[in-house]
C-alpha cells in the first residue's frame, strides 16, 4: 500500500503533504509562489514558479519523512478564478492571470450591457466580473492573440500540476461549472470567445491519469502514481474539514478567504453563490477578496499581534475591504474603513478589529446562506494561516458559535488525502477519510459575556458597508497621485 501526496496551490504559496497509507500525515512543507503585479491591475504567475515550489516542497517533505517512499497517488487542489493557457501537452503558453488580476473588468462590464440576452446567458451575464473565467478570456483573445492562437485548454493552477505530471490538460466540471455556463448558455460566445477551451472533465474522485516518467528531480520517484483530478481548494478545505455535509459551514482563511454553507438542495441569497459542490450537495457562499493578508498589512505597519484577552473598552469596527470585495457585495471599488477609533486605541486594537472585521463578514456570508436555505449551522470549520492563534477564538466571538480548528493547519491538504483514500478503496466516506487524516479538532468557543456586544458591533457592521461603498467608488474616481504605496 502506497502513500499519498496531497499538493494545495495557493496565491502566495504551494503547500504539500505527504500521507501515510492509512491517512496519518507523514511530512509537510510549503514553498513561496507569489505573483507579479501593477498598478493597472495585473497580478500574474508565472508557472514556472510553481514548477519550483513543488520541487523545493518535495524535496523538503522527502528530508523530513526519510525518504517519499512509494507514492500510490497524487492529489491536488488550488486557488480557482485564475486561467492558464496551456497547449495539447498541457504547457502554460503564457504567465496566468491570478485571482487578484482585474484587467478583465472593462470586458465583464461590456459582457454586462449586452443587449437581448436570454436566461441562462442573461443569468450568466450577472454574475460577470474581473475575475469571471469568461471575462478573462475575452480579455485574453484581445491582449494576448498569440498564446490564444495556440491555446489547447485554459485551466486552473491544480489543472495545470495535473497536466505536468501525466502529459495531458483535463479539469473537473465543479471547477469549470463558471466557464461551462458562459460557454454552454452563448455569453462566451458573445463576449467574442469564438472557441470552446474547457478541457476534459474528470469528478474530483476520478483518476486522470498516471505520472508519466522522465520529469526530473524528485517527479520521477512518482512515475507510475495514480493522478486524481481533485477540485478547487475550498470544496477540498470543506471535505478535509468534514464540513462537506448538509449543514456544515467553512472558513478557509488563506490570502484571501472563501466562506460559505453546504444544502442539500439550491437556494439563492443576495451576493452569494449558489454552486454544486457533489451529488445531492450545494455550496452557497462564495471566495473574498481579504482574509489572512491583514495580518501581513498590519505587520508592514508595525502593529503588533492583539491576544485573545478582552476587547478594548470602546468598541472599534473595521470593514475589512482592503482589496475590494467579491462575496458578498461584488464591488472592486469597495475599500477598508475604521469607525469609531479614537486617541485612546492603540495599534493591537487596530489588530483586533481587524480580525473581528474578517468574522463578520464570515458571518454575514453565512447567515445569508442560512436563511436561504433553512439550515443553522451549529459551528464553522476553519483553516489555513488565519487559523492561526488567537484567530479562531476572535473569529468564534465574531461569529456567535464555536469554530472547528483541524490539528492539520493545511484543510486543502487534507481533503486531498481524504479523496485520495477514498478513490484508492482505502476509506468509506468522506468524514471517515477526513478524521483518519485530521483527527479530532480543536474547538474555540465564543465568550457569552461578548455576545450583546459582538451582536451589536456586527448589526453596524452591515449596516456600514453601503455608505461607505458609496464613498469609496467616489475616491476611486479621484485622479491617482502617480505613487503606489510601498510592499
């Protein structure tokens, strides 16, 4: 019986795991990626970057587990919301279009206004924005006409380590579920994408392929190994979590966050989507623009880390649109704000509102969810780096219920192993392969002495958003003074 090798491509970096046959973790290790941006708007990766990561990361796990050993199958997840352009071979023909890359919004917008759509490419057409897959390929045929030439497929980061290792681009239709829309309802087709490059469609669980030989490095101690299709890394995080059930919320709080509700049936609630995640299983909710990359602005700042101890005695809000927001407001305008701060607050209290701002939009994302579909969710599932203590307990007291911590820091990681257990015969459900792999889970409760205030700041907090996105689509029109703020 072999192991498994989960690999988990995020926005700034790739994490890897490698799995005993039976789940237990048997190393971890993790490579910075990064992107390249402007201030036009580009964030784009070069692959070749991720070729890299996985490289360092292996050879990392390998030290730390004496060796990889006999690798049964690869499993992989990543960030979604980010194209690839790859050849018949699965070779990136250009650097990809990251999540935060937003030079596609003149395209979703005149994708928007296009007159006489009928449902579903009308239904569609709402849903358009920098980030739409349907958007940036437009974009793409018009900016980049000689990869788009060449183009076979336009695929997601996971997609693209799935053709590395067996030679040929394929997807899973969970994954593609945007695209296929645009394509299948005519949007795409009249957004003036003249041609079809989904790639082969395989479920999470399926087996793509094997790894081929003669990669290089480490790879090659991987030839023959089953390559399963796996998903994007939220519905991945979520099966890790053993949150893939009706009922279950998730936090995934990596760069950026994706939060949301698993129903057993669809249901629509403003700003949030509604997207079939398995047989019988629907995730409302959707991915953010901010998450743990506060932490990292506010350490540019010099401010320290707050502790999970008690509040500071004037409440203090944050709105924690650093970048913009997508779930639940869609506005690239919207931008950060603190209310209510003055001279007594100091910069770990900036900290902690900070981390309260990111739990209640948690919490405004799921309760939408909850009364559109009738469920309450008795606790939310968290991972990644803010995960991170004292995140979950804030995180806890801004979301009014106890938040789940896995001892597996990486919940992409883990869903990786659990599906891979599961396609090789080794696990019965899902839930069974995430706790061989997980264990029990941490649990940070709420503090019932913060409730009424907690509820409070939150009622604010909703409240808040649409003055100041009011105010901050007029900055935004203000001209620029030429200079960018310092990384």
């Amino acid at each position: 019986m072999g192991r498994v090798l989960a690999v988990d491509i995020g926005a700034s970096s790739l994490k890897l795991g490698l799995f005993a046959p039976d789940g237990p973790s048997l190393a971890q290790a993790e490579a910075p990626t990064g992107a390249e941006t402007d201030p036009d708007g580009r964030s784009e990766i070069d692959p070749a970057r991720w070729r890299a990561a996985l490289d360092r990361a292996l050879a990392e796990a390998a030290r730390a587990a004496g060796g990889l050993g006999e690798v049964a199958a690869v499993c992989a997840c990543g960030m979604t919301r980010t194209q690839v352009l790859v050849d018949a071979e699965g070779s990136a023909l250009r650097p990809a279009l990251g999540v935060l890359d937003t030079r596609a919004a003149a395209a979703a917008a005149r994708g928007r206004a296009i007159p006489g759509l009928k449902a579903p490419a009308r239904d569609e057409a709402a849903r358009l924005d920098a980030s739409h897959p349907a958007a940036r390929l437009a974009w793409l045929r018009r900016e980049a006409p000689e990869a788009w030439d060449r183009a076979a497929a336009a695929i997601e980061p996971k997609d693209w380590l799935n053709a590395l290792l067996t030679g040929v681009p394929g997807s899973d239709p969970i994954s593609m579920e945007r695209l296929s829309a645009a394509q299948d309802s005519g949007l795409a087709a009249a957004m003036g994408v003249d041609r079809d490059l989904r790639a082969p469609l395989t479920p999470p669980e399926g087996v793509m392929g094997r790894v081929r030989p003669g990669l290089g490095g480490a790879l090659d101690r991987l030839a023959g190994a089953r390559v399963l299709s796996g998903c994007h890394d939220a519905r991945m995080a979520a099966a890790g979590l053993g949150a893939l059930r009706p009922g279950g919320a998730y936090v995934i709080s990596g760069t950026t966050e994706s939060s949301g509700l698993l129903a057993p049936s669809p249901a629509q609630a403003e700003g949030l989507l509604t997207v079939r995640w398995d047989d019988g299983l629907w995730q409302i909710g959707g991915p953010g623009l901010n998450g743990a990359s506060i932490r990292d602005w506010a350490a540019r700042l010099g401010a320290p880390a707050p502790s999970s101890g008690p509040p500071p005695a004037r409440p203090l809000l944050f709105l924690p649109f650093l970048n913009g927001e997508r779930t639940p407001v869609w506005n690239g305008d919207l931008r950060a704000a603190f209310l209510g701060l003055d001279a007594g607050h100091g910069p770990a209290d900036l900290v902690r509102a900070a981390m309260e701002g990111l739990g209640f939009l948690n919490r405004w994302v799921i309760e939408r969810a909850e009364a559109a579909s009738g469920l309450r969710a008795d606790r939310v599932a968290l991972s990644g780096g803010g995960a991170a203590a004292p995140w979950p307990e804030i995180r806890a007291a801004a979301l009014g219920r106890p938040v789940e911590v896995p001892a597996l820091r990486h919940a992409g990681l883990a869903g990786c192993a659990a599906v891979a257990l599961i396609a090789l015969g080794r696990a019965g459900s899902l839930t069974e392969a995430a706790r061989a792999v997980c264990g029990p889970p941490r649990i940070a409760a709420p503090d019932p002495a913060s409730a009424a205030r907690m509820d409070g700041l939150f009622e604010i907090f909703q409240e808040a958003v649409a003055p100041v996105a009011a105010l901050s689509t007029r900055l935004a029109r203000l001209p620029r003074t030429g200079a960018e703020p310092a990384e």
